[in-house]
C-alpha cells in the first residue's frame, strides 16, 4: 500500500504468541509491540551500541513504524480511520552504557509523521532494556486514536 513520501506498507506482522496485533477498545486502538524484520519476513536480531550502531537501530525503528502502519491498515480497512498517533513506547535493546534511545526511536516516529501529517504526531517513551524477544534490536508499541 503506497503512501505519502513513496513509503510502502508491509505485509502486517502476525502475533508471534496467544495475542492479538491490535485491539481497539473505546475508540483507542491499542498495538502490541513489534520487532524489525528482514526484507523476507524474518526478525532481525542485535544488541544497539555492540552489533550495530544509532543509526542502523534508527533504520530498524523506523521499520517497525511501518509495520505498526501495517498493523493499523489492516486492523481498520484504511489509514484514513486514525484520527491521532496518541503514544508511542519503544525499548531499546543496548549494551549498558548506552544512553541515546530516543535518537533510535526518531526512526519510527519521524515514520508516522511522513504517512500521517499532524496525525502521526504523539507522546513517546524511549527505554533501554538488557534483552528482547527474538533478540530484536528494537520493540515499539502504540496507541492511536481512530474513528468508529
């Protein structure tokens, strides 16, 4: 699905477990957190700061960022129905002297903007953690706003 800026949607992630990859609740829709992947599918693995450097963990936020818009796309039938990125929460998988998380997590909300505008604009938190599941570099969640 092509967007503003020539950016194109994945396939959406499936739940790697006994969840689901969003749920919406009140007018809120809430996405689980997802890991980047390889151009085949695969998730991509690695410790920020000692197998890869900000700006290749930047490149793999900003992956996930278009899979959440994925996730969402498919969820509600269109991008259309979100009305506003709400919050963003991305951990970071990094050695422990690392300290630049939210320059990694620029790469997904810098994403959300490109496609959404005003929209994409929202509250983060950026934290860093010792490991992630399948050694992802990255896990982000969010929650948005959408229309009924």
């Amino acid at each position: 699905m092509p967007l503003p800026g020539g950016l194109i949607l994945p396939p959406p992630p499936r739940a790697a477990g006994f969840y689901r990859p969003a749920v919406i609740v009140n007018g809120l829709a809430f996405l689980s957190g997802f890991g980047p992947r390889d151009e085949t599918g695969a998730p991509v693995s690695g410790v920020v700061g000692a197998d890869m450097t900000v700006e290749e963990a930047r490149l793999h936020a900003r992956n996930v960022g278009l899979s959440l818009l994925s996730v969402l796309a498919d969820t509600l039938g269109t991008l259309d129905r979100v009305r506003q990125v709400v919050k963003v929460t991305g951990m970071v998988n990094a050695v422990p002297s690392f300290g630049q998380h939210p320059k990694v997590l620029d790469g997904c909300s810098e994403v959300l903007v490109e496609a959404l505008g005003r929209r994409g604009e929202h509250a983060r938190a950026a934290y860093g953690v010792a490991s992630l599941p399948f050694g992802a570099p990255v896990s982000i969640e969010c929650i948005c706003q959408v229309a009924e």
